[in-house]
C-alpha cells in the first residue's frame, strides 16, 4: 500500500497539547502507533495510538489533558534491517571491518554515488569513523588502492584479534580480520622451541600470535617498509602478552635462503596470490620434518596430489597433513589452507 492510500485512512488518536506531548509518550509508550508520524492537528498534537479508550484513560491517571480524535497521519519509513536492504545491488559480504573503518570491495557494475550513500550510512547508523572502497591490492608490497568514501580520511586503525591488539594503515600495509581465526589455529599448533620463519609478515599477525601461545622464536620477514615498522608497534604493543620472540626482518622472500644461514622447524607462507613463485624457496628454508603452512587461491575442490608433485619439481618431497577452505576469493574460487609435512629434501 502506497503513501498516498494511507492518507486516506483515518486512524485512531488522541489530542493532546504540545507541551504534553513528552509525559503522553513517557506513560503511555506501550499504546503508541510508531507505524505512522504524530502530526500536529487542530492547534493541538494528535499521537496515533493502538486503543483510545485505554490511552485516555492512562493520560487521565497521570493529569495529562487529552481527548480522542481521528486523522489521517501519514507512515512513518521504517528504518533499513541491514545495508543490503536499503542499498539491494550491494553484496553484504563487500565490505569489511578493521577497527573503526569499514572497507568496501565493490563490483564494477555498483554506480559510485550508491557506494557513498552506503558508506555515509556505515558512518550515520553503525559508528564506523572511515570508510573506503579498495579497487585492489597493486605490487610486492600489497598496498592498496583505495578511494575515500565518507566519515575522517585517516586510514590508521587499531582492531583486536584473541585479545591482542594491531596497528595498521591500511593505505600502506595489507591485513584481513577475516583470518582471524586462522592465525589463531595455525599458532595452537606451534611448540615451545620452534624456530618459524614467516615469509610474508605483514603487520605480525601470525608471528605475534604464535609468540603470544608459546615460547617460540619467529623470524617475521616482509618486503614492505611500512608493514615491517607498523610490526615493530605492534610487537611493543603486545609485549607484556608475548612468551616468545618476534624478529621483524625488512627482506624480499625470494632471497630469505641468502639471507638466513639455517633451516626452520615451520614456515609460513601467506601469500596466496603468489604463491608458486616461492616454492623453492620454501624448501630451501626446510629439513626434514618442517611444517610448511601453505596458501593458494584454487576453485572449489583442491588436488592434493598435484600441491605434492609441485613441491616435488621445486626440491622438496612433501606430504599433505590436512587442508582447510578459509575464505572465498571470487565466485568461483576461494582462499585454502593446506598443512604439509617435508618429507626429504633434495635442493
């Protein structure tokens, strides 16, 4: 039924004057049709209400100068339910949290001025202090490339994950909330004594995690200057909450055999985008025995056997101890989580 349908219908209301109207709505609140507007009527104000008899009989208990009426009051909008009400050509899956920013990652087909309003809701109905729409994530040190949308253009956050705390502007350093919980699972399954390597440190997400369950020590490599310094924050941030050692390293992974004169009892390598290029590598840094935490971007069923003969023609015999879907990628693809064991090392 239109707005227009509505005026016609004359409903049920009391009239009471303007200097009332706040008691009336105090006592009889349960009473109150919040379908529709109060509207001033007649010189008075007339509050549509469920049952007449009742509602005048509650201002007349509480000293309040009302009398029944009739009126055409005109719908009151109802607010939205969620953002993929009120904007439907939005994915509600297109957007992220970190902190106090929300991040939309919008589709081609969505007009600009539908993400706007979108983002200035995030910030009028939800508290978010920036929002931003990210067209990509450009070059070997992941940055992003974002447009401002609405609230503060200030892309440095704080945000929490297992009562840990990570800086991070997201303008300069990549991070997912969204993993959260992988990292939580991948550093459960550290030991005390390990020597990790993490190939693609980011802002320490892994590598403080893993310090904050057991004493281990983690070599946190990246390529990226301002992850590495938003790292060291982080670390200092977090230092009372860590049993183990956090070593940010500022390198590019495709030299970490250089660099480091040793092999590591686990590896972590997430970078899924790219990951094939660093195989070698991965097994450079192995013994027998090493735990590769391994992520790629694959369609929906993966072949374990072709990760295997792939580690086979990079230097290393690998078997697989699980893997796991963690997040999707595209519409046909996802994020996975594989676990391999090094089995023999022939490089």
């Amino acid at each position: 039924m239109g707005v227009e349908e509505y005026k016609e219908q004359y409903l049920k209301c009391v009239r009471v004057p303007g200097r009332s109207v706040e008691a009336f709505l105090r006592v009889a609140r349960r009473l109150v049709n919040r379908d529709y507007l109060i509207e001033r009527c007649e010189g008075k104000v007339c509050i549509p209400v469920k049952d007449t008899a009742e509602s005048l009989r509650v201002a007349s208990e509480n000293s309040i100068p009302a009398e029944g009426c009739t009126h055409s009051f005109r719908p009151r909008r109802k607010p939205p339910q969620s953002l993929k009400e009120l904007y439907p050509e939005l994915d509600l899956h297109s957007y992220v949290a970190i902190g106090d920013i929300a991040i939309f990652h919008p589709r081609t087909s969505i007009p600009l001025v539908s993400l706007v309003e979108a983002a200035e809701y995030l910030v009028r109905e939800r508290g978010y202090r920036s929002v931003y729409a990210k067209l990509s994530t450009a070059g070997v040190e992941r940055r992003a490339r974002l447009i401002h949308l609405a609230g503060l253009d200030d892309p440095v956050t704080v945000f929490r994950e297992y009562g840990l705390e990570f800086k991070v502007d997201i303008s300069k350093a990549y991070v997912n909330p969204r993993l959260g919980f992988e990292r939580r699972r991948v550093a459960s399954q550290v030991h005390s004594g390990e020597l990790v390597m993490d190939l693609f440190a980011g802002i320490g997400g892994h590598a403080i995690h893993i310090a904050s369950t057991v004493n281990a020590e983690v070599v946190a490599l990246d390529i990226n200057p301002s992850a590495v310094e938003l790292m060291a924050e982080n670390i200092a941030r977090n230092k009372r909450k860590l049993k183990g050692l956090v070593i940010p390293v500022l390198g590019n992974a495709l030299y970490a055999h250089r660099t480091f004169n040793t092999v590591f009892d686990r590896i972590i390598a997430d970078n899924p985008t790219m990951q094939e290029a660093f195989i070698g590598i991965e097994c450079r840094l192995s013994r027998e025995g090493t735990i590769i935490h391994y992520y790629l971007v694959h369609s929906e069923e993966l072949d374990d056997t072709s990760i295997v003969e792939l580690f086979g023609r990079n230097g290393c015999k690998v078997s697989i101890n699980g893997h796991r879907k963690i997040l999707p990628y595209s519409p046909r693809k996802n994020i996975w989580s594989v676990t391999l064991r090094v089995d023999k090392r022939s490089i």
